[in-house]
C-alpha cells in the first residue's frame, strides 16, 4: 500500500473536501480521488461517503483512520533515521499572510540551498489557528504572531523580529499631531481576533485614544489599500516589505508603541527533530534587525 496515498485519506478526513485536500497536498482533485479509490480497492471496503459539500469518513474509515495516521508517522520517522539524523524527509510549517510574503521566502531559499532533501509543505493560516496545529502536532513549525498567553511546555518558541505600530494616511493628507488624526479621522481597524491587532487595540486604551471606527478587517494589505483610496486611516505593525504596490501612503511612527512580535514556533515532540533545527538555523540567519526601515 503506498503511503502518499494513506496521506490523501488523512488530509481528506481533516479538512472534509476533495478539492482542499488537492489544494494541500498539491495535486488535482482527480487525483486525489484515484487515490482514495486505490485504497478502497485494496481494503475492500469505503472510506469515505459525500454528505452535502463535504466528505466525512464512514465507518470503515473512522476505524482505519488512527492507524493510517501511525502508519504514515512511522514511514517519516524512517526516512530520518536512514538519513543517519541529517535533516530530511517531509517538514510542515504554517505562517501567517505578512510571513509568507515577507519572511519565508528567504527561509526557505536558505533551506533548499543547504539542505535539498527535506520536503516542504506549508500552510497559511492565522496565528492562532497556526499555534494549535503545532500544540496538537499537525505541523511542526510555524512562524507567527507571539501569543498573548505564556508559552506552554509542550513548544519551544524564538523570536525572530519586532513591527513597531505605525499610523498610515494618505500621502497627500497633513499630519500635525498623529493623536490628533487617529481621533478625529474614519478609523480602519486591524481586526482584534488577530493577536496582531490585539496589539493595536491595546495602544489604542493604553493612550486613551477614542477612534472613529467604520471598518475593521483582518487583512493588512486591505487595510492599507482603502488608506491610500483616502477611506480612512489605520494603526498597523510595519510588516516586512513588500506592500502592495503603488500605494501612496504616509508611515508614521508612534511614539511609545508597543510593537507587533514575531517568532517561529515548534513542536519539541515531532519526530523531525533534525529537519526542524535547520528551519530554526535558516529562521535565525534570515531574520531581520528589530524594527523595519
């Protein structure tokens, strides 16, 4: 029984649909499918059924599910060991939107350079949602906003660079006192579900500054792009370059402000033990001084 294929039953049952699977396992739909069907062949019974939109396990797959799962953590851990505890095999990491355009690509440049045999897959998400599936061993590694809570015993977690806070206008718009613009402008806010924006949020109460709220978004780039159409003005972290392009915006920075820390967090449990301590090299060689230009 081929093990990629146990792994597309596995990502079908997490996510619940053909086509996200495909999208995470980087292959077609049919692909996926073919699959799916091998596997039911050689077993002889049904793994999963249609219900709706979705796809959910039947009973034969439910009962199957925990072992394919071992079975595929057990064919990973087998390419490490013949790899004589030199980074390689398959190594998941998440990150959030900003990581993935700003930090990341420079990460994994570094690693496929030096380090070609590991096998990489990531998964874009939120911090939050990011920090669970390293905390439960979904992915091993993920580089995301510091939680707002202590970090638990179960990861390790380093800090790779800080975002102070900034006040975006449009470029054309005077700025005599940044307070002065925050209050008394439509306020574009950074959505305070994100723990980013938790960070803007707390800025905002600890100077008592009352904002005239129309809108709040969890997407940077969007915000930004309604500042520059003149629909407001936002507190955001400076995130890593790049940004939109063509954007006429004004930064400027916020005198006292907290700033927006991010850092890579991992699962010290994960059997990829040696590929994860290459990310944490590459993280750390890449990162940038604190604060952006």
């Amino acid at each position: 029984m081929d093990v990629r294929f146990l792994e597309s039953f596995i990502e079908v049952a997490a996510c619940g649909s053909m086509a996200e699977a495909a999208r995470r396992l980087n292959l077609t739909p049919a692909a996926v499918a073919q699959q799916l069907r091998t596997i039911e062949r050689e077993l002889g019974h049904s793994l999963v059924a249609r219900a709706g939109r979705t796809v959910r396990p039947t009973a034969s797959g439910l009962a199957v599910l925990e072992k394919a799962r071992q079975l595929v953590d057990d064919a990973r851990a087998l390419r490490v060991i013949a790899a004589n505890d030199q980074p390689a095999g398959e190594l998941r990491l998440g990150s959030t939107a900003s990581g993935l355009t700003g930090f990341l690509p420079g990460v994994l440049t570094s690693l496929r350079r030096d380090y070609p045999r590991i096998e990489l897959f990531v998964r874009p998400g939120s911090s939050a949602d990011l920090h669970q599936e390293v905390s439960s061993g979904g992915i091993d590694a993920a580089v995301i906003v510091k939680p707002p809570f202590p970090i638990s015993k179960e990861v390790d977690w380093l800090t790779l660079y800080e975002e102070p806070l900034v006040l975006i206008v449009p470029e054309a718009m005077e700025v005599a006192s940044a307070e002065a613009v925050i209050t008394a402008t439509p306020f574009i806010r950074y959505d305070r579900n994100q723990w980013g924006g938790q960070v803007v949020d707390r800025y905002l109460r600890q100077n008592r500054l009352k904002v005239r709220e129309w809108l709040e978004l969890d997407a940077l780039d969007s915000i930004a792009a309604l500042v520059d159409r003149g629909l407001g003005v936002a507190v955001v972290p400076d995130w890593l370059p790049p940004w939109p392009e063509g954007l006429r915006l004004r930064k400027i920075p916020l005198a006292g402000a907290a700033r927006r820390t991010i850092g890579m967090l991992s699962n010290r449990s994960s059997s990829r033990i040696a590929a994860i301590r290459a990310f944490v090299a590459a993280c750390a060689g890449i990162a940038p001084a604190s604060g952006n230009p």
